[in-house]
C-alpha cells in the first residue's frame, strides 16, 4: 500500500513536471511514447525517494537526449535543470498551502492520497501565474543566435546545475554526516526557498526583456539580409526585361528596314535584312535555349523561394562568364531548416563561389542539389586561382583572402549552421577546386513549411 501511494506520488510529480518541460521547451512526445516513458520516470523519482529528495532530474535528460537527438544538448540541459529547480520551488510553494510543510520533511504515510495529489498537480496552476505574469519566452532565449544570449544561457545553466547539486547534496550529507549549518539549512528550507523565489523571478523577467531586445535587433538584420537578397532577384528580373526590351526594338527596327527594302524591290538589301534578322534570332534563341535548359533542371524543387535563390544566382554566374553545370535529380517538396536560413547560405555560398571563379583560370562552377534517404545535400563547387585554398581561417570573423566582406559572410554561414543540430557543413579544397556540402537531416521538429512553386 505504501509502495501504490509513493509510486502514484511520484506519476503526478511527473506529469507537474512535465508541463512545466513542455512549456519552456516546446517540445512534445506522441502518447505511446510519453506513457511507458512516466512509469519509467515514476520509479525513478520513487527511488530518489529513497535518498531523501523529492526532485529528480536524471528522468527528464534521459527522455530529452532519447526522443529529442536533434535538439541542441545545450537546449535539453538547461530545460532539464530549469524545470528541477522551478519544480522545487513551485512544490514548496504548494506544500505549504495544503501541508504547511517543507516536500522533502514530510511523511507521506501520514496523508491521504488525495491530498498528495492535489499539492502535486497545484504546481501546474502556479506555473501558468508565474509565466503569464512575467511574460516568460523561452523560446526566445534558447533559439537566440546572439552569442552574447548564448554565452549567458551557458552561465544560466551552470548555475542551475550548481544549484541543484547544492539543494540535493544537502540532504545527502544530513543522512550521513551531522553538522550544525547543514542541519540549520535542512530544517529552514522553506525559508531559504522562499526567498529565493522572487529573486530568481526578477532574474528571469529581466534576463528574458533583454533577450527580446537583443532578438529584435537579430530579426531587424535577418529582414535586412532577406531585403537584399530579393532586390538581388528583382534586379536579374530587371536585366532579364531590359534584355527582352532591347532585343524587340531591334527586330522592329529590322524588319522597318526590311520593308523598305521591299518597297524598293532591292533584292540585296531584301537579303542582307534578312540575314541579319535570322542571325540576331538565332543567336537569342541559342543564349535563351542554353540559360532555360539549366534553369529547367531546378524544375524537381518545389520550394519557390529557393528554387528562385538558385535561379537567380546560377544566371548571375552565366553573366558573369562563369560555366555552370547543375544537378537537382530528386524532388525537394520541403527542407529540414528555416526557409529564409537555406537562402541566406545559398546566397552566401554561391557568391563567395561565383566570386572566387572569376579570378580563377577555368571559370566554372558546379551546383547541385539531391536527397540521400532522408538527408538533403546541397553542394556546390568552383574553380579557384590558387591551387588549393586555406580553409582553416576561412569561417572567422572578417577573415577572407578574397577581400573583408567574404569573411563576414562565412561568419554568418557558422552562426546559422550552428542553430540547427541536424545540419552540417563540410569544406574541401584540392587541385584548383573548392567545394562545400551542405547536408541536412530531415526531420520533423525543426521541418518549415515550404511555399509551393
């Protein structure tokens, strides 16, 4: 009977806990996972039990490091201690409205089950009080790519670890060794919990303002980046028209020509317009025929924006001189990374390449990009001046051997690929070649919705 009441205690301090997880992270387990995963975590916490403490975090990094592998291990530790420590406060707090006693001093054989439960599950009410009045965002925080909110972030987590290894060291050195301070400490928990609570509370509303300023300030320069990269397309559109545009006035003027040479019944001239008119048209048709049959290979990627990205980009080569030899055999219906993210690397990779084929002997590039069971590779490669290019630098800030801008953009390409767990970037330079590869995991927790083309 008393094993049913503890195990039955420890559930519902699962599922408190577990809101809480859920809350700050965001992630989420179907079902048939999420119910064998709380018996496991149940007897978990009933052993803990058995030490002395009522909180036990080993169950919520075991579940976070099995169900969610793609999510950023730095992410998963500090939901994981987070919601230990929030949970040792929020308990205390309940405790001592239905008990009037500290969790971990309490006797649970001396209380009905009811009344258990009932302190267990208030946490939930509480939390929703303390979010909503401190309007906490930690999705904000954790998916910042400031590395001033990161480093904080990896500071914030260190002390809750240190936090949690204090409060639970604490009852394992009152069971083993007796000592004046740490007896003091057990016996006034609840005060030193109390009193913690709102400092912490106005820790996190003020580390969460200046987060939201900080992430203001990362979206103002995304929207920027995405302004730019679509007055880049805007402006091939441009071209494309101003192209189009000319070579209609010319075929007008050619066949003005041609009628006055009818009226004059001057054979000749009649001969050397038409020529002339055959020669211009066929040379369009040629440019036009070889620049749609490259574009047409993009024709399997049905993701607009980067399909338009690879247009865009693959016609500023040709412009430029450069050979472009594409591949894109598989059908891409979606990609596993924010839209706007694969842009922007392909904007910047393609660049750096067209920029470095320009200087180099051979001018070409090749782009392609494929499915391998469920990753997408994006590759792309460019001949180059030197016959091998030091890559050991190149992803430092403003480091570039091109000029001070490239550097900045490779920069940019590390901050974003460092957002993602399930993406990666490889780089390779040999025999007059550079080549970079892309690989993305697919998968369901970081997938964006695409906008069909």
């Amino acid at each position: 009977m008393i094993f049913m009441k503890c195990f039955l205690y420890s559930w519902a301090l699962f599922w408190s806990g577990w809101y809480v997880f859920t809350w700050i992270s965001k992630l989420s387990l179907p079902l048939k996972k999420l119910l064998p995963a709380s018996l496991v975590s149940a007897l978990l916490i009933y052993f803990n039990l058995r030490l002395g403490t009522i909180v036990d975090v080993v169950h919520l990094l075991l579940i976070s490091f099995i169900f969610f592998k793609f999510e950023p291990k730095r992410r998963l530790v500090f939901f994981s201690f987070y919601t230990a420590i929030g949970l040792e406060f929020l308990l205390s707090i309940s405790y001592y409205i239905v008990f009037g006693v500290d969790p971990n001093q309490m006797n649970l054989a001396e209380y009905p089950i009811y009344q258990i439960l009932i302190a267990n599950l208030l946490v939930i009410p509480e939390y929703w009080v303390i979010h909503t009045v401190f309007n906490l965002n930690f999705k904000s925080i954790t998916n910042s790519r400031s590395k001033r909110v990161n480093k904080f972030l990896i500071e914030i987590t260190i002390g809750l670890v240190v936090s949690y290894l204090i409060l639970h060291g604490i009852y394992l050195l009152s069971h083993i060794h007796n000592n004046p301070t740490i007896d003091w400490l057990t016996a006034n928990r609840n005060k030193v919990v109390f009193a913690a609570v709102p400092i912490f509370a106005w820790f996190l509303f003020g580390f969460n303002r200046w987060v939201r300023m900080t992430l203001k300030k990362d979206i103002e320069n995304d929207r920027e980046l995405h302004i730019s990269n679509l007055e880049t397309y805007n402006h091939r559109v441009e071209v494309l028209y101003d192209e189009l545009s000319s070579f209609k006035r010319d075929y007008q003027s050619a066949l003005e020509k041609m009628a006055k040479s009818i009226v004059s019944q001057d054979i000749a001239k009649i001969r050397k317009t038409y020529q002339q008119i055959l020669g211009n048209t066929n040379q369009a048709q040629e440019i036009s025929r070889s620049q749609n049959s490259d574009i047409g290979k993009l024709s399997a990627i049905h993701v607009s924006p980067i399909k338009s990205m690879l247009s865009a980009k693959i016609l500023q080569a040709q412009e430029a001189g450069i050979e472009v030899t594409i591949e894109a055999p598989d059908q891409i219906d979606d990609i596993p990374m924010k839209i706007i993210d694969l842009v922007t690397l392909i904007g910047i990779l393609s660049d750096n390449a067209i920029e470095a084929a320009k200087e180099s002997e051979e001018k070409a590039i090749s782009v392609a990009y494929f499915r391998v069971d469920n990753q997408q590779f994006f590759v792309i490669e460019n001949s180059t001046k030197d016959e091998q290019v030091p890559i050991s630098h190149i992803f430092e800030d403003g480091f570039s051997s091109k000029g001070s801008h490239r550097g900045i953009g490779l920069a940019n390409v590390e901050r974003i690929i460092s957002e993602y767990a399930n993406v990666s970037l490889s780089t390779r330079s040999s025999d007059y070649s550079f080549r970079q590869t892309l690989a993305m995991v697919e998968n369901d927790n970081q997938q964006e919705k695409p906008v069909a083309s």
